[in-house]
C-alpha cells in the first residue's frame, strides 16, 4: 500500500488544483531540473509530484519513466517531511528501502528531496537528486536544493494563477460579446418604433393642426423630442460596444485631417454663430480613420453642444513625434470644475445639467472616446477652467 500522509485527502485537492499533472513539458521546470543535478553533482534529478497511487514527474534528467507506483516511491516518504531535505545516504542499508525495487534493480544508492510546499501547507511533492553510489549532500548543497523547491512551488502556483486568469478573461470576453449582440439587437428593434413615433408626432401635427392647440402642439414636440433623445442614446450605446470592433482592424488609411474635420462640421450642422479653426498645417497622416472620425465627432459636438458663449469658438492642433499624432480641441465653453475632471470620461457620468439647447447628456459619449483612445494605444486628458475653457488632448500610436 502507498504511504499516504495525514489530510491526504486536502493534499491531493490542492494538488490537483494546479492542474499540472500529466501536461507537457516545459522549459522552467527543465532548467531548475538541470540545476539541481548540477549542483549536488548527481546524475539524476527530478520534480516528482505525488498523486493518490502514483508519483509523476514532471520534469526528469537521467531517468527514462515518467510515473512510478507511488508505493515504490522514495518521495512518498519525503513529503511527509515538509520542513527540510530528506536525505538516504546509502539506501542498501536503510531499512524502509533496502528491498526496494529502485534499489535492487535500478542500483540507486542515494536519495534527497526538498518538499514542495503549498502555499495551503500541503506538500504536493519533491524536486530530488538521485545517485548510483553512496554519498551526502553538502550544507551548501541541501540549501541550493531547498531554494530550488521553492522556485518550483513559485512556478507552480503562477502557472495555476496565469491559468485562471485566461479563464476569467476568456468568460469575460464571451460576455462582453453576449452584451454586445445583446446591444445590437436591443438597439436596432428600439430603433424602428422610435422612428414610427417620430413620423406618427409629425403626421397629427400635419392632419389635425386645426384642432389642436397650443398646449396639444407643445406635448407633441415634447414628445418627439423625447424620442429623438432616445434613438441618440441608442446610438450611443451602440457605439460603445461597437468601439471595440471598430479599433479591433490592424488597417490604417492616409487621412487628410482638415478634410476629415470638414466632414465632420458638415455632419454636424455648424451655424455661422460657430468658428472652428483647424490646424495650421494640413497634415496627411496614417490611422484607423473610423475611430479617429468618431472620436472627433464626440469632442467637436461637444465644445458646441455645452457652450455658453454668444460666439463659439473651438480651436483644433496637431502635433507629431516619432511614435504618436497628438491632438487637441479646445473651446471657450462652459468648462468644467476641477474636482469633476477625474469623472469625466467615466461611463453614464454627466457633469453639466443642461446642454446649449437644454438637453441634458447621457454620459456616454466620453466614455467611448476614452475607449477608443486608449484601444489605438493612446491617452487623453482635459485641462479645464470654469466659464473660460476647455481642453482636451489626446495621442494615438502611429
């Protein structure tokens, strides 16, 4: 019967929480291996994981199996010693092993083990150094080997830890897709009744604008302006679980800048009561254009939409290095209060309570440009002033 320890049964639950056993070689288990031979100057070495009738190795040097009968085993008994090296000096004349098969087929005559311990304090195994002759480990030797078991415990607990967390990522990923698809499809049959309500508002304001009055008017714009409220937040969302997708493409495109922000001010409609200076040099540079028409469709809207000033005036730059394309849109709106700034770009955050038209945001247009941004391997800040200024920097990767 194989020698078992005392809680066997947590002992083999943590060990079989690494799920390390029976999988493929590998590199950093092979060095310290290697390491282990070399300095107790032994021509075998190996991790020796203990399971419940079995000892595994995980990595080997001299030695052509790769799993004994734990009942055979030299570890079996190491482990139940979690507090330093056990160490058979000539195993002919040991008790518990001079009829062990290793022994009296195999002609090994000498055995250490430093114990794998876990970090719930079980002991999972050994990393071992085996002779041919009789011998004894030096002071030196035995703290070598122990400081080795202990590299082997740290790439043992990483590699479950590294493990797990491609787990949560890959569940977090299949969520964020389920909640994008959802997105989608919530947004695309919302979509289709809002524009019914909308032309429905405007059809009975057409037919029946002889009967109604002035406060039957006013419900209907009410209304309508309450739906198109609702589509633009259904774009928004749209667009943020969207951001991903659109930054996820390695194409870039030549863009000429100021016709891309010409564009743009055409798509949004500027009055002549708005001034926007584009940037002095016309530059032709190489990004993802989609993302970057977006994130200059959010800010620009912005610096219009959550302005205070009789004249609008937003002002765009850009600036190069070797490894980024810097912008900046400035405006002389309504700013924003130092202590809001850090919450800015967080998302369904809205600072102002009212917009120039007396809408109120639905804070998730920063957030998705944040997104954006940060996708393209950039950043982005706001320096800001109440009633004076605000502006808005960003990089993104050439």
């Amino acid at each position: 019967m194989p020698q078992t320890t005392l809680h066997e049964e947590e002992r083999l639950k943590a060990l079989n929480s690494l799920n390390i056993l029976d999988t493929e070689k590998e590199k950093e288990y092979d060095e310290l291996t290697v390491l282990a031979s070399f300095i107790c100057d032994t021509p075998v070495a190996f991790i020796s994981l203990v399971d419940r009738d079995r000892q595994w190795f995980k990595s080997k040097i001299g030695l052509k199996e790769q799993e004994t009968k734990r009942s055979d085993s030299f570890c079996t008994h190491a482990i139940k010693n979690p507090n330093g090296i056990y160490e058979i000096e000539d195993t002919t004349k040991h008790e518990l092993f001079k009829d062990n098969v290793f022994v009296t087929e195999k002609g090994v005559k000498f055995y250490a083990g430093a114990p794998l311990v876990h970090e719930s304090g079980f002991v999972l195994g050994t990393i071992c150094v085996v002779d041919f002759e009789p011998r004894k480990l030096n002071e030196r030797q035995k703290i070598a080997l122990q400081n080795l078991s202990n590299q082997v415990v740290k790439l043992l607990e990483l590699r479950a830890k590294n493990k797990n967390l491609r787990e949560v990522q890959k569940n977090l990923r299949e969520k964020n897709e389920q909640l994008k698809n959802f997105a989608g499809v919530v947004s695309h049959d919302m979509k289709m009744p809002l524009s019914n309500i909308i032309v429905t508002i405007d059809i009975l304001k057409a037919k029946y604008k002889k009967i109604l009055d002035e406060a039957g008017f006013e419900y209907l714009n009410n209304l309508k302006q309450s739906a198109f409220k609702m589509s633009d937040y259904i774009t928004n969302i749209l667009m943020h679980y969207k951001s991903d997708e659109i930054t996820e493409s390695e194409y870039r495109e030549e863009v000429e800048v100021k016709e891309l922000i010409e564009d743009i001010i055409e798509l949004l409609d500027v009055n002549d009561n708005c001034d926007i200076n584009m940037p002095k040099e016309n530059k032709f540079i190489k990004c993802n254009k989609t993302a970057l028409e977006q994130i200059l469709l959010n800010l620009i809207g912005n610096s219009i939409k959550y302005n205070d000033k009789e004249k609008i005036v937003v002002d765009i730059e850009l600036e190069e290095s070797d490894e980024y394309y810097f912008f900046s849109v400035k405006d002389n709106g309504m700013g924003i209060p130092k202590d809001k700034q850090k919450d800015i770009f967080k998302l369904f955050s809205t600072i102002a309570e009212r917009d120039r038209r007396g809408q109120k945001g639905n804070g998730i247009g920063l957030s998705t440009v944040r997104k954006l941004i940060h996708n393209l391997g950039g950043k982005i800040k706001v320096d800001s002033e109440v009633g004076v200024y605000t502006n808005i920097t960003f990089s993104i990767e050439k």
